[in-house]
C-alpha cells in the first residue's frame, strides 16, 4: 500500500513555494490565464455565431409562412 | 469540414498537457544548478518552439495560397500566425518571469536569444495593421501571403544567426548532441512540446471551425437577404 502511495502524485514530496516557486508558479499562471482569456474569447464568438444563426433561422421561418400565406391568398382568389 | 475530429483532438490534448503538468512537477529531476526555477523549462521552450514552427507554418500556408489562390490558404496562414502570436507572448512573459528569477532582471538586452525572439515577434505584430491597411479582400490576402511567406523564411534564419552568436547568459540546452539533458528531463521535455503542439494545432483547428461557421453564416444571410446583424462586421479572413 506504501509502495503504491509513493508512485502516486500524492505521495510526492510537497512543492517548494518558497522565492523560486513564485516565480514557476507565476509563469505556470501567466500560460493558464493565456489560455482562459482565449477560450473565453472564443465562446463569446461562438455564442454570436449561435444567436445570429438563431435570429437567421427565425427569419427563413417567418418569411416562408409569408409566402405560405400569400399562396393561399392567390388561390383563394384564383378559385372565387 | 474543420471540426471533424476536433473533439478527439482536444481529448488528446487535453490529456497530454495533464501529463506534461506530471511529470514536470512529479518526475523530473531538480536542476542541479538552477533548481526548482527550471521547471519553467517545459513551458517555456516548448511554448518558443512551437510558436516559431507556427510562423514558419504560416508562411508554407501563404506559399499554397499564392500558387493556387485558394482562400482556404490564406485562412490557415492567418490563423497560424494568429496563434504563433498569442503563444509569442506566453513566451516573452515565462521568459521574463525565468530572467527574473536567475538573472535577477526581467530582460537583457545584450542577449542575442532574446532580442532576436521579441523582433521576431515584433516583426509579426506588424502583420494585422499591414493586413488590414488593405480593403480589397483578394489583395489583401495576397500582400498577406507574402509578408508570411518572407517572414516564415526569416525565421529559421535568424534562428541559425542566434545559434552561431555568442549567448552570454542565455543558456543553449541542445547545443551538445544528446541535447545536454538527462533522460527524464529530455523524456518530459518532449511530452512537453508534444502537449504544446498538440494545444496549438487545436486552436488552430478550433479558430478555423469558428470562422468557417460564421462565413457559411454569412453566406446563408445573403442567400436569404435578411438584414445584417448591427456590429458584426470582422476583418479577419472568412473560409467557407
């Protein structure tokens, strides 16, 4: 059980976070927060892209129930 | 057409980092002379080479495009670009955060390594305003294409000139030729750009998915003629 503790990341020794730490710390920070503002940049874009889809996709619906009701229109006056 | 296997991808990635991130911290022996502050080593570098690979990929993009003139070309050349910048300054800031800690001072100006990184990257953040000084779309990914296909080649020599100059502080780690490092901090160090080369191609593969959507969107809005949405204007380039 020991031996199984001590391959596991748990069972290693704790990181130095002393002056040197920081600075690895710091510099680890720097790349993830990088990366988040990235991400987040990104699904800002794709939330734009979603509702604008959706705003499209309402406008196709609305003009093609026009056009239904117009069709229905002409018939109705082609028939009487 | 972008997004096929980009969730596989990002898996890939995604696991790999965690394993890069573990074997740095867990694995990895301390650097005998530099101490725990190496660890930055497998951030840092990685992160630079990557970053230079991109360039260099963006100018054999913008070579493509100029032969065939096919825009998706030009898409790939941007984007590449696009991220080798954004990782440019993940490098510049681990690299002064490292000076920091070592040298004591956030830049060295004498230091041929970094001074010929920060013009490198200077150099491509030129690259948006000349872009988009130019309103013709079809002139501007051409003049683009070139300035990436000059550039791209400026970079593995001024690669060459930096390893040829005399380093004063710099260290250069893969000057000998097993690299100079033992086996577990070689052994990290390669999961390491793995991770890194992976994280980049899916952003890349990640921002072009984006920008084919929003072009197919822009496309069934003039097909549909509905109106424009207010402030959706982009300057970047579309792919379809």
């Amino acid at each position: 059980m020991l031996a199984l503790l001590s391959s596991l990341p748990i069972g290693a020794p704790a990181l130095p976070l002393d002056e040197a730490g920081k600075y690895v710390a710091g510099a680890y920070v720097v790349f993830l927060v990088l990366l988040v503002v990235y991400v987040a940049i990104m699904a800002a874009k794709v939330q734009r892209i979603e509702r604008e889809l959706r705003e499209l996709a309402g406008f196709a619906e609305a003009r093609s129930e026009e056009k239904a009701e117009h069709e229905a229109e002409v018939a109705e006056v082609g028939g009487g | 057409m972008y997004g096929k296997g980009l969730r596989t991808l990002s898996i890939a990635t995604v696991a790999t980092l965690a394993l890069a991130l573990s074997l740095t911290f867990f694995y990895a022996p301390l650097d005998a002379d530099q101490g725990f502050i190496q660890k930055i080593f497998y951030l840092h570098v990685p992160l630079a080479i990557v970053a230079l690979l991109g360039f260099v990929a963006g100018g054999v993009f913008a070579v493509l495009h100029l032969r065939g003139g096919d825009s998706r070309w030009d898409a790939y050349s941007y984007v590449s670009i696009h991220m080798s910048v954004i990782f440019g300054v993940a490098v510049l800031v681990t690299g002064s955060i490292w000076a920091k800690a070592s040298w004591g001072h956030w830049w060295v100006w004498d230091e041929p390594t970094l001074v010929s990184f920060l013009i490198v990257f200077l150099m491509y953040a030129t690259y948006y305003p000349f872009r988009y000084a130019i309103e013709d779309r079809e002139r501007q990914a051409r003049y683009a294409s070139v300035f990436a296909v000059t550039a791209g080649a400026f970079v593995p020599l001024n690669f060459i000139a930096v390893r040829m100059a005399e380093s004063l502080v710099h260290p250069r780690t893969f000057a000998t030729a097993n690299g100079g490092l033992p086996g577990e901090m070689m052994l990290t160090f390669l999961v390491s750009l793995a991770a890194m080369g992976l994280l980049w191609t899916t952003l890349v593969k990640f921002e072009l998915t984006a920008k084919s959507a929003s072009g197919q969107l822009k496309r069934l809005r003039r097909a549909l003629d509905a109106p424009a949405p207010g402030g959706a204007s982009r300057v970047a380039p579309e792919v379809s």
